[in-house]
C-alpha cells in the first residue's frame, strides 16, 4: 500500500518555511513500497540554506552568528551529540562555543554561565545539552536561558509562543518533522495525526505543530486505554517513546505517513527506531528511516534557529 491510495495529499502549493524556488525533493521507494522520507538529504538541503543565510549575516554584522554548546559530565551519548552539533556549526559558518563543564558541577555554578552567555554578544544561541547530572534542576537552567536565545525551543516562553499560534524559536524535533513533510510536498491540513510519547521535548511541541499545521491531532502517552486503535486511526502517526520496534507495523494505516522519532539501540549494537520498520514500511505511503529520519533533521534545524536567532537579536531580515 502507497501514496496513491493516502489520504495524505501531496501538495503543490509551496509553504512559507520553504523557498520558493526550492523543488520538492524526490523520494526513493523502500522495499515495502513506501516512499522513503530521507532526512539526510533534507537535512543537507536545509544547512546548505543555512550556511548561505550565516554567509550573509557575517558579511551584515561583522561577526558569524554564535551557538554556545554546554555539556555537563561526559555522559558518551550526549558526547557524541554535542561534536555532532560543534561540528555542524563550523560547517555552516556559525562560530561555536564550547562550554565543558565538569560533572560535580553545581546548579549554582551552571546558571552562571547561562548568565554570562545570555549577556555576551557574540552568542545568539544557547545550547544545555542533556540529561543534567543528578541534584541540578534542568527545568530551573532551561528557564535561566534568555527566550531570544533558545534555539532548543525549550522555554515556556517560546513553546507558549507555538501553542498561540505565533512561533518564534520551535522546539529542533518537531519542527524536523514538519519541514521533512514540506520538503516532500506533504500537505498535513485535515489529516487526522496521532503523536505517541507527551514529553515536552518532543510529544507535546509536536502536537502543537501538527495543530499549527491544520492536523487534528491525538496524543497518546502511559494513560493512553486503547493505544493501537488510536494508533490504527492515524494519517499521520508520528512515535517519540524511546522503545525498540515499540508500535508493530501491523497497526500502521495503509497509506499513512510515518515520522519516527525514536533512537533505540538494540542489543547487538544496532540503531532502531520505536516503530517496526520493515512491516510498517509495507503500509505507510511515507516513512523515516532511523538512523536517517529526524536524527539529522534535528541538527539542522538547530542550526537554522540559531541563525534565525542572530536575525531576530539583530532586528534584520534574513
Ligand atoms: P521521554 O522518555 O521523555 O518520553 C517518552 C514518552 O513516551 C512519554 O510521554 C511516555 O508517556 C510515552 N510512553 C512511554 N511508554 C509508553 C507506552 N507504553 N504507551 C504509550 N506511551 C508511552 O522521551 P523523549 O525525550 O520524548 O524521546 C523519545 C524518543 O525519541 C527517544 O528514543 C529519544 O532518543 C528520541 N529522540 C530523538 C531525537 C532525534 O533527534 N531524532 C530527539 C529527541 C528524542
């Protein structure tokens, strides 16, 4: 079963997010019949826009726009996260800072330095890797971060600002999901959208994309009664759980789009997704591959609001 047979529309009309000179980009058939959602590609698309736009402001402003990474402890994960994310930045012209604090660090001492970076000019970004270490209230340092630099979209502030309707700096995840369904022409108006998994990072700023995308959406979490109906229900399943092959193929609609935001990894060693691939992918019109989906659609939007950031601190147009 594939898109000829979806509710889900590809749209011609270009969305505002999306240049308008930009094509929609062409999908590779996975060996279920779905169309493959390749965020890779998009991801390289959406840098090298970025990379452009951070050209263009240093040329402005006499200055790169500034992402300031930190890192608490050496948890390997979040290691491996946070020398992607350096590393992207150099790539797209953004100056990167690096903040490498020691794992006893106190929550005293790490609001002092989300202090000192919310004053410094250099910095239109503010980056708190996570998890915290143990004792260190993550809530309270998110909060400390200065809305106009929260290019996590992680600030009651900027997440309140995407529940009226009025985004600014959108939460990196979620906002890779509705850019990859732009970037494929996947117009998301009227279907019927269940996201699983309610956490603030992704879950719940998902719904809120979803419903700013004209989706009429469903979220399903532990207190959910009858997960696979509201599964079985959904155009547009969208998974964030953080459980191997948690949803079976089986329950996916036929002709559904599929973005699944899980990174598992399984105990030979491999990368997974929270939705069976393969079984999933014989039903879906569209789907993520993990890794491969939103992993690198993640970091590309962080550094698109980082220079969105710059603009916005500087009061000019991108
Ligand atoms: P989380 O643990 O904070 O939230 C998981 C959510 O799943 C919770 O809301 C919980 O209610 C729900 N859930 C758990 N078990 C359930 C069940 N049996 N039935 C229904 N709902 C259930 O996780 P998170 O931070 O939102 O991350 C989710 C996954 O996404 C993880 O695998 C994480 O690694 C991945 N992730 C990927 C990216 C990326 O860049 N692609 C970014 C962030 C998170």
């Amino acid at each position: 079963m594939n898109a000829q047979s979806s509710n889900v529309k590809v749209s011609n009309a270009q969305s505002s997010n999306v240049p308008s000179d930009a094509p929609y980009m062409k999908a590779q058939r996975t060996e279920g019949g779905a169309l493959l959602l390749d965020g890779k590609a998009v991801a390289a698309r959406v840098r090298a826009q970025v990379a452009q736009r951070a050209a263009s402001f240093a040329e402005r402003h006499g200055r790169r726009p500034g992402l300031a990474v930190i890192q608490v402890g050496e948890d390997p994960a979040s290691s491996v996260y946070v020398r992607n994310k350096r590393k992207a930045s150099f790539e797209a012209g953004i100056e990167s800072f690096a903040h490498d604090l020691p794992a006893a660090s106190s929550e005293g001492q790490i609001l002092a330095l989300v202090h000192a970076l919310n004053h410094d000019e250099r910095v239109d970004g503010i980056l708190v890797q996570l998890p915290l270490p143990k004792g260190v209230n993550a809530d309270r340092v998110m909060d400390a971060v200065d809305p106009a630099k929260d290019v996590d979209g992680f600030h009651p502030a900027n997440t309140g600002l995407l529940a009226q309707k009025r985004p600014r700096l959108r939460p990196c995840t979620p906002f890779g999901v509705i850019r990859l369904a732009q970037e494929y022409g996947i117009g998301l108006t009227g279907l019927r959208a269940t996201v699983v998994g309610a956490s603030n990072i992704v879950g719940r700023p998902m719904a809120l994309e979803l419903l700013l995308a004209r989706a009429t959406v469903t979220v399903c979490h532990t207190g959910t009664r009858d997960l696979r109906a509201e599964v079985e229900r959904a155009e547009v399943l969208v998974a964030a759980v953080g459980k191997a092959g948690f949803i079976p193929g089986e329950w996916v609609r036929p002709g559904t789009a599929v973005f699944d935001v899980g990174i598992n990894r399984t105990s030979d060693g491999r990368l997974v997704g929270d939705v069976e691939f393969a079984a999933a992918a014989a039903r879906a019109a569209w789907i993520t591959p993990v890794p491969g989906g939103l992993g690198p659609m993640t970091i590309a939007m962080l550094l698109s609001n980082t220079v969105d950031a710059a603009y916005l601190r500087a009061g000019t147009a991108a």
